[in-house]
C-alpha cells in the first residue's frame, strides 16, 4: 500500500525573487524579469516535490502575490484605486480592498500561461489553486451587484471559465481557497458550497476544497483563542459539503483543534491531511506526522486519506518547508508501511 502526498498551496519564494519570510512580500523582478524570475523559482519547487517524492505537486504559487488578489488583477470591472475599508473574516481584522465597480469580466486566461509552463516541466500530477467565490468576496467590496451573493456568482462563473481552461491543459486537480468558511458557517452551507458547485462545474478533473481557520497572523492567533478547546465550527457546513460534488476536502489537523471525530462527516470525500504545522517553525518528525494520520483512520477510511500541510508554506523561511515536506513524505511513507 501506498498513501499519496500533497501540499496545501504556497511555498516560500526564494530571497532574489521577492521579500522573503513575508506574507505577502513585494517583488523583486520587473514585467519579463519577472515571469521569467518565477518560472525558474516554481521549476525549482516542482524539482524538489519530484526529488522528495510528493505525489500531487503544485508550483508553489510562485507566480502571484496574494492568493486572492493574485487572481483578481486580470479580472475587469475592479477598481484598484478605490480601497476600501472593510472587515474581513466576520469581522476578525479590517483590511484596505479593492472595489468592484463594473460588470465583472475574464478577458484572458489568468494561470494558463504560467501552468502550461510547469505541465511542460512535470510528468507528474500537478495541481492547480485558486480562491474559491465566497473568499474573493470576502477581500474585495461590493460597490456594483445587489449583493454579496450575486457577486460571489458571478466570480464562481468566472472562476468556472478559468478552470476548464486549465484542466484542459492537463491539470490533475484544481483545488479552490474557501478559508472563508469557517467565518460564515451559515452562509457556506446556504450558499458557499452551491457556488462553489457552479466553480467546479463540468470539470472531470480532481476538484479539491481548502478550508482553515488562517495563517498564524496576530489575528487569527486571537482569534482562535475565543473558539474554545474544541472547534466543531465545521459540523454547520460539512453535511451539505459531503453532499456536494467536490472530490477532496483540505483541512489543518496537527496542532489543530478540529476534533478529528468531525471528519466522519466528510465520508464521501477524500480528505488532505494537514500533518504540518505552517504556524511553527519546529520541524516534524516522521513518527509525529505518522501518528497524525493514524489518528485520523479512525475516522477516515484509508483509501481517502492523502497526506498534506496544514495550509500554506509561503511566510516561512525556504530550509524549514524543505524539511517540512520532507517530513511529510517520510511520515506517510512510514503510515502506508503500517499498512502492509
Ligand atoms: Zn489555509
């Protein structure tokens, strides 16, 4: 037996590319510098996953930003310079936006060009993110539609339009950013999974959700410390998440406080482990990340269980999510053993 391995999303961008160890850093390349600047920081990511055995691969997100953002800036019908005050999350921290203002339109592929770069370069499963509806519209405000809704659907159409044409290229899976989620319980299961539905919408390829409870920022570090010791925040949403038609559900177990009996509701999906801690520098050991997804085959059955970080590596210093992956990979290898 075997037990296939992942990653959430990002990977730190090396120190010559863009301001390192930060959320969101500023580049350091300019126009064709810079795409060229990328594609060799992404081929090295997609070599190391090869070299350390990482089964589904992802190029790091080396080419944007901001994980919202990154997508929008092609998108027409945003003002950029109409920021917005806004509070994000249900009002966990507020942030300066961009504004739509305009009919929303996709004018150009915004990942296509970047990812027939990195299929040319893998023989491997290579995965694609993006931000799902309902988080967009919880980065940007709404100063055109009737509401948050209908914005959020015509940003899962749009997103639909740019993931068939990436699985068309050959994308294995296609995994949507929905951190939103666990902030508006409700509204996710009245209509976060519905759009995210529309997103996915004819695609035969793999289609992953990624949900957690953020980035290890002050914030959410605060945050978190009102949730109480067990958060069952996923019980709302997680019936009407297994009876969707999404294939895989991404989600933090170490050093979580997801009671992991939760993930029995998810019995129709395969489900990404995160065995890595993205919020600590503190290197895993194979046997911690092993006794993770040991604990977590109570509930899930083996056959679903795929190996990954808890969210995304990007703030981290480059070494520390080398050895993390490699940990990963190691620790997985050392679950599917028990298996045999
Ligand atoms: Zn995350």
């Amino acid at each position: 037996m075997t037990i296939k391995t992942t990653i959430a999303g990002s990977l730190p961008k090396p120190i010559w590319l863009a301001e390192p160890e930060k959320l969101w850093g500023e580049w350091k390349l300019k126009d064709t510098e810079l795409f060229i600047g990328q594609c060799e920081a992404a081929l090295n990511w997609i070599k190391f996953q090869e070299n350390t055995g990482v089964d589904i691969i992802s190029d790091g997100e080396q080419f944007r930003k901001h994980f919202v953002h990154g997508f929008l800036e092609l998108i027409h019908g945003i003002d950029w310079n109409k920021m917005t005050t806004m509070g994000i999350r249900n009002d966990r921290y507020d942030a300066e936006v961009p504004t739509v203002v305009n009919e929303l339109k996709r004018l150009n592929s915004v990942h296509s060009k970047s990812t027939e770069y990195c299929l040319k370069n893998t023989s491997k499963d290579f995965k694609i993110t993006l931000p799902g509806p309902m988080t967009i519209c919880d980065t940007i405000a709404n100063g055109f539609y009737s509401s948050r809704k209908e914005m959020a659907y015509e940003f899962a159409k749009i997103l639909n339009a740019e993931a068939l044409e990436l699985e068309k290229l050959g994308v294995h899976t296609i995994q949507f950013d929905e951190p939103a989620f666990n902030a508006f319980t409700k509204e996710a299961s009245e209509w976060g999974v519905e759009l995210l539905e529309v997103a996915a919408s004819g695609l035969k390829c793999k289609t992953a959700v990624h949900i957690c409870y953020g980035y290890g920022i002050k914030q959410n570090i605060d945050w978190k410390k009102t949730l109480g010791n067990e958060w069952k925040q996923y019980e709302d949403f997680f019936p009407t998440l297994n009876n969707s038609s999404i294939d895989q559900v991404s989600l933090e177990c170490a050093n979580s406080r997801v009671p992991l009996e939760v993930l029995k509701m998810l019995n129709s999906k395969e489900i990404l482990v995160g065995v890595i801690d993205v919020a600590s520098l503190k290197i895993e050991t194979p046997e911690e990340v092993f006794k993770i997804l040991n604990e977590v085959s109570k509930y899930v059955d083996y056959k679903n269980i795929i190996a990954c970080t808890n969210c995304g590596m990007a703030p981290m210093p480059y070494n520390i999510a080398e050895k993390k992956i490699k940990s990963l990979v190691a620790g997985a290898n050392l679950f599917a053993k028990s298996y045999n």
